[in-house]
C-alpha cells in the first residue's frame, strides 16, 4: 500500500509542476506585463520603474522559482484590478464555491446512484430504459440553459427561489441543480454498470440461493463493491464542478471563486487568474490522489496496478 501511494503522490506532483508552469506561462504570454501593470500611457521610464518593482528585468527561470516559492506559501502578489492582496480575494470568495460544489455533488449522488441500481436491478424494463433516457436528457442540456430555464420557471414564474445570491440556503437549490445536473449521467452509467458486473458474481449467486431477500442482495452484497469505481468518479466530478462553476456563478450571480475568476479575465487581471488557475488544479490533484488511495484501500486488487 505505500509503495502505491508513493507512486501516486509522484505522478500528483508531476502533474502539480507541469500546471504550475502553465499558471506561471500565463503572465507571460499576454505581453509586456510592465507595460499592463503601469498603464497604456506611461513613459518609457515609468515601464522600467515597474519592471525593476516587480523583478521582471530578472531571467525568467529566476522569476519562475521566486514565483513558485511565494505560491507555496499561498502569497499570489497582488490583483492589478482590485488593488488588494489575491490570496485575500480567493479566500473570500472560495467558501461559496465550496459550499455550491459539495451541494450540487450530494445532490447528483443521492439521484444517480439509486437511479443507476434501479436501472441495474430492472435492467431492459421500463424502469431501465426511463432512467437511460434521463441519463441522455442530462447530457444533451448545457449548464447555461438550465440554469437560465430554471430561473425562468421557479424563480421568475413561481417566485419560489431567489434569483440569485447567497443571502439565504435557498439561494442554493437552484445553482445545485445546474451545476449537479451533468455530473448525474456519468455517475449513473458508472453506478449502471458497476451494479451489472457484480449482480453477475458467483457470489451473489450464493448469496440468492441462501434464501436472502433480493433488498439484502442489492444493498448489503452487491452495491458495497458495485459503489467502489464511483468514489474515484465522485472526487474527479468534484474538481470538474469547482472548475466549471465559473458558468453558474455567473449566471446566478453568485460571488464565488468562479465569478471571480470571470471577473479577471474579463479584466486582463492576469495574478488573479493565475491564482484561480494553480489552486483548482490543485484541488483536483490532490482530490484524485485521495480517490485513488481511498480505492485501493477498499479493493486490494488496484495496488498492483
């Protein structure tokens, strides 16, 4: 096992390098950034005041690791549009990324996975086939729209959820749903199929010719190992929400990380947008590795891979 976890960690940090020069690429390919820093109209001298404040007359491998060395230890410089410290605007906004992101996760397990064992246990009945569509629906809707169609129904129409904010839990539910909403069909098809392989096993076999009731089958035998692949899923999806609430946090207006990091971009403020980048691929790195060692704590038959 720890021989396993160390050749995780390896590859989790490799990947962590290689994003960390993309963040850090990101400054540096949209120009000049002295020229940004101070301002389309500045001297010529004012340019070079900025270059020798900021370190950008160093080599670059030198800013590079004075760079990295700041970012480890969370200083991410400052934003050239809010004019305060980027680690104080992420840490601000960051809470209502997470909370939206655990929600809208919980929300997509608590209807894929027992849509996907229904789907499993009735497999090519009705019940299957309606959940296969369900699973096809939620692919085919872009975040965008239903988050636009849900605040046209329940908020605009029915006047039963906020528009948008964060002031109340309520403001939640609707963003939840979008967000979650394409993260149901994949956990669904995994939980589908996981179901399927081990409804096969002899084991399940054994336990049905014992005399066992079907509903202790499903949920005490065969759904224990069928959940394995989803823990891994889950973590992943997580990342992908947090990544993707950029859309969601606009269209609900909600000031979170994503909001933000549409907020930078938007504005050429290249410090905030390389922050965003680096800790959410950090999040997702780390997110990955724990998956995978949660995995191959509950199946043994991973170590070795």
């Amino acid at each position: 096992m720890l021989a396993f976890t160390l050749r995780r960690l390896v590859v989790a940090l490799s990947v962590a390098f290689t994003v960390s020069v993309i963040a850090f690429a990101l400054l540096h390919l949209s120009g000049d950034l002295a020229i940004t820093i101070a301002g389309p109209e500045a001297s010529p001298a004012q340019v070079e005041e900025v270059r020798q404040q900021y370190g950008l007359d160093r080599p670059l491998p030198v800013q590079y690791l004075g760079w990295l060395w700041n970012a480890v230890h969370l200083d991410f410089g400052n934003s050239f549009f809010f004019r305060e410290s980027v680690s104080a605007l992420i840490s601000e906004r960051m809470p209502v990324t997470m909370r939206l992101g655990a929600i809208a996760l919980t929300l997509s397990l608590v209807v894929a996975v027992p849509l996907g064992v229904l789907a499993a246990v009735y497999r090519g009945t009705l019940i299957d086939r309606l959940a296969l569509g369900f699973c096809v629906m939620g692919q085919a809707i872009p975040t965008f729209c239903l988050g636009l169609g849900l605040i046209i129904v329940f908020a605009v129409n029915l006047r039963w959820l906020p528009v948008s904010g964060t002031a109340t839990w309520q403001s939640y539910i609707l963003p939840s749903v979008a967000l979650g909403w394409y993260a149901i069909p994949a956990v669904m098809r995994l939980s589908r199929n996981g179901m399927l392989e081990v409804l096969s096993q002899d084991y399940i076999r054994t336990a049905r010719a014992k005399g066992l009731s079907p509903a202790k089958v499903v949920l005490k035998h065969a759904l224990r190992n069928a959940i394995i692949p989803v823990v891994a899923l889950a973590a992943v999806q997580f990342g992908f929400m947090l990544g993707g609430s950029i859309v969601v946090e606009a269209v609900f207006s909600m000031h979170g990380i994503g909001h933000l990091a549409w907020e930078a971009i938007s504005r050429n403020d290249f410090p905030v947008v390389q922050a965003v980048v680096l800790i959410l691929a950090g999040i997702y790195i780390t997110l990955t590795f724990l998956a995978d060692v949660v995995n191959a704590l509950l199946d043994p038959r991973m170590r070795v891979a």
